[in-house]
C-alpha cells in the first residue's frame, strides 16, 4: 500500500495506469480517500475510487506524470505534478496538473487521501 517518499506517489500512478492495474492503483489511495471528479463532485471511498479509476483505464493511451512538489507536515502531505496522456481513445494528447494530499498509513507508506487529478 501506497509508498515510501510522497514525491514516487505519482510515478507510481502513471505506471499502474500504463500497466492498466486497477488493483496496483487503488493501493495508492487511503481507505478514506476521495477523488475530484470533472464536475466537481466526490468519488469517496475504493468502491467509488474503482469506478473513477476503470474509467481512467478504458481510456487507453499512455501516462507520465512527473512529480513538482512535496511538502511533508507530519502523517500529511501535500504533492502536485504535471501529467500527460497521450494516444488515448479521447484525444492525441491531454494534459494537466494535479493536486493531492496524502497521508502517511499504518506501515509507514504514503496514500491518497485528496486526489484533485485536473
């Protein structure tokens, strides 16, 4: 579950999603996470978060996301990153920048807790 340093969460993402893991990505979101959806609205929770991550992979194409910053306060941390999609079934090329803030677990690793992808 999620890693070791918050600045690998987001290459871990964009390899999950180029693998097309499902299972290897919502190991990076905490059991209380939430995703920003397009409109604004919540995905809480890893039913939730399932579903906002099948649809990221039925898109296809390939992802790289390099990390900007990292700010560790305590069991938070605040990360952003650039992100690109490119030769998905939506367009040649899409990319944005993401917010998160993850929260250190149990074993030392880092999750999602909010993860605002654009």
């Amino acid at each position: 579950m999620g890693v070791a340093r918050p600045s690998e969460i987001n290459a871990a993402f964009a390899d999950a999603v180029n693998r097309r893991d499902v299972d290897a990505l919502l190991t990076l979101y905490d059991s209380d996470g939430a995703v920003v959806e397009m409109d604004g609205t919540l995905s809480v929770g890893p039913q939730e978060i399932r579903l906002h991550l099948e649809r990221l992979l039925a898109i296809g194409g390939h992802m790289v996301s390099t990390n900007l910053t990292a700010v560790e306060h305590g069991d938070l941390a605040l990360v952003t990153a650039k992100w690109s999609l490119t030769d998905s079934t939506v367009a040649p090329r899409m990319e944005g920048r993401s917010s998160e803030v993850l929260r250190r677990q149990p074993d030392g690793t880092w999750a999602y807790l909010i993860d605002q992808p654009t």
